[in-house]
C-alpha cells in the first residue's frame, strides 16, 4: 500500500523540511489505509441501561404477582423458581463478583439475579452471548463472563456433594437396598437410556439428533440412579438418532484404561 501511494504523491520542492514531507506521507498512508478497510480506531460505546433490566426481570417472574407463572418459568429456566433462587443465593455467597457493585462509571452494576439468569439462559438454550442483549441490557463480554464465573462457582460448591464417587458407607447401603428389594445383592444401581428433547435446536444439527418416532430432535442420556433418584453416573449428548447399544459402547463407564 505505501508503495503504490508514494507513486501518486507530487514531488516536495526544496523548501520542505524533511520532518514535513514525512508527516504528510504517513498521514495520507493512514488515511488511505483506514478508508480501504472501513475500519476506525474509536470503539463505538453503547449505553445500556442495567436498572431497566433488572425491572424487568423482576416483573416477569420475581415480584408477588409476576407476568408469567411457575409453570413457564420451568420451562424457561429448565428448573424451578425455588431451585433457581437457591443457586443465585449460594453463587452470590461464594463469588464476590455476583454481587451487585458500581462499575467503573460509578453507576449501578448488574444485579446477581442479571448475572445468573444470563448465564442459565446460554446454558438451557444454547445461545449466544449477546442474544439476551435486548432483555438484560448486557453486553456479549459480561454474558460470557457471567458464564464462565458461574460454572466455576457452581463447580466449586457442588462438585464436592454430587459430582463424587460413592464411599464405601454408600456402597454398603446401596447394596443392602437392591438386595431387599430386588433381591439381587451386590447391585449397584439401575443402567438405562432415554431421550430429551432439543427444542432449541440449531438447523444444520436437525438430521442428526432426529429420529422418527419422536417430534424434536433429542439428545440421548444414559444414566445410573439408585432407589433414591441419585444419579452416580451420567453421560449425556450423543445424537438422538443413536440407539442404546450405540450409546454404551461410547459410554466412559465401560471403556477401561
């Protein structure tokens, strides 16, 4: 580029500096440059207001008689209100950056119930970060911040209490439910395979997740529980199309090392 513009610049006389004519060929190289690319050095800022958010998030599902009812918010959120309010609760408790504070402008921040929402959202739906823009008022960088912050938060409370192996004291106690109800003993738990559905789906995954004795496309999870709904194993998001055998031989819990 500077090669071919130095060809269309008129000779300087001699009574330019040499600090002049320099100037203005570097300037008319930027110009020329920025004009080829359409690009700008300003970074264009978008005001967004986190208090209308918050408002109305609060008069959707938050406040003593909200817009839509429990029923909805489990199908929003994949869980329910209680459940929802309990993760936001224990999340704020244990990461300072849930809680609500200024930003940099001194203004005020987003709320945790902005934060968590944002990030079960991608989480449930699979969308993007700036696609709650419009709703939150959040920019795709702290969507994708709250995410990250939530799953490491989320990990390090829960991770302890239901993402272990069982002790002996569990197994034992395992065994003696399945042999007095199943007369079975030494049986560990129940190994099955179902189908949930993807309703939010992307196009181009339609053929692989599908399968013609359902409506949506689903996605296949193979778990292990005991008598009491504990779930000590479980291997989710093979393609819906696959049948349990399919499933198993990809399952870690029977590939040995």
């Amino acid at each position: 580029m500077a090669d071919e513009l130095l060809l269309w610049f008129p000779s300087m006389s001699s009574n330019d500096s040499s600090d002049s004519s320099i100037l203005f060929f570097h300037n008319l190289i930027e110009e020329a440059e920025l004009q080829d690319t359409g690009t700008s050095n300003r970074r264009r800022y978008i005001e967004r207001l986190s208090e209308e958010g918050h408002v109305t998030l609060m008069a959707d599902y938050f406040v003593e008689d909200p817009k839509y009812n429990e029923d909805i918010f489990r199908h929003r959120f994949r869980m329910s209100k209680r459940l929802f309010l309990k993760i936001v609760a224990d999340v704020e408790e244990n990461d300072l950056w849930f809680e609500e504070a200024p930003d940099t402008r001194g203004r005020k921040g987003f709320t945790s119930l902005q934060k968590v929402t944002s990030a079960i959202k991608q989480l449930t739906t699979g969308n993007t970060p700036d696609e709650n823009d419009e709703y939150l008022h959040m920019a795709e960088r702290t969507s994708r911040e709250c995410l990250e912050h939530f799953c490491d938060t989320v990990c390090k409370i829960y991770a302890p209490e239901f993402l272990r192996r069982p002790t002996s004291h569990d197994m034992a106690l395992l065994y003696q439910a399945h042999k007095e109800k199943h007369h079975l003993p030494g049986m560990f738990g129940s190994l099955d395979c179902t189908h949930f559905v993807w309703r939010f789906y992307p196009t181009e995954y339609r053929g692989q997740y599908m399968r013609g004795d359902h409506r949506y496309p689903t996605v296949m999870l193979e778990a292990v529980a005991s008598q009491d709904l504990w779930f000590w194993h479980a291997f989710a998001g093979l393609p819906g199309s696959q049948n349990d055998i399919n499933v198993q031989q990809q399952s870690p819990l029977f590939i040995t090392e």
